[in-house]
C-alpha cells in the first residue's frame, strides 16, 4: 500500500515541481523554400528534460516512502507504548 501511494503521490508531486521548475524549452527545425515559406517544421524532446524530469519524480516517491516508512515504525513505537 506504502508503494502505491507514494508511487502516485510522487508522480503527481514530481510532475508539478517539474513543470514549475524546469524551463522547457522545446526544440523544432524548420525546412524553408525557396520563397522562404516553410515546408516541413520538426518539432523534438529534449532529453535531459525528460531525463531531470524523471529524477525528480523518482526521487520525490522515494522521500514520500522513506517518510511513510518512519511514520508507520513511530505509531507501531507509540502504540506499543500505550500498551
């Protein structure tokens, strides 16, 4: 359950510190004419964004694991207390 939930969380967490934080860019090539008009127009990904995207999100599910983790070993801790 741990892992569902932070896989989700930290994809949709990552996604948006991605899309507010790293500034795309995209890159496109643009074939002319003769008469300068534009014949063919390719438009490309840029690796390292996907690349630093994917970190990010990689990363922010980990912490989101490590921190559920601890909180799940602090209340079985509190809880044993109790008892």
């Amino acid at each position: 359950m741990k892992g569902k939930i932070s896989i989700i969380s930290g994809l949709l967490i990552g996604l948006l510190i991605s899309y507010f934080t790293l500034d795309y860019r995209g890159s496109s090539t643009s074939f002319l004419g003769v008469d300068g008009k534009v014949l063919n127009e390719i438009t490309e990904l840029d690796f390292s964004f996907i690349n630093n995207a994917f970190l990010i999100i990689v990363i922010t599910s980990g912490i989101i694991y490590f921190l559920l983790v601890k909180l799940e070993k602090s209340e079985q801790k509190h809880n044993k207390s109790r008892n």
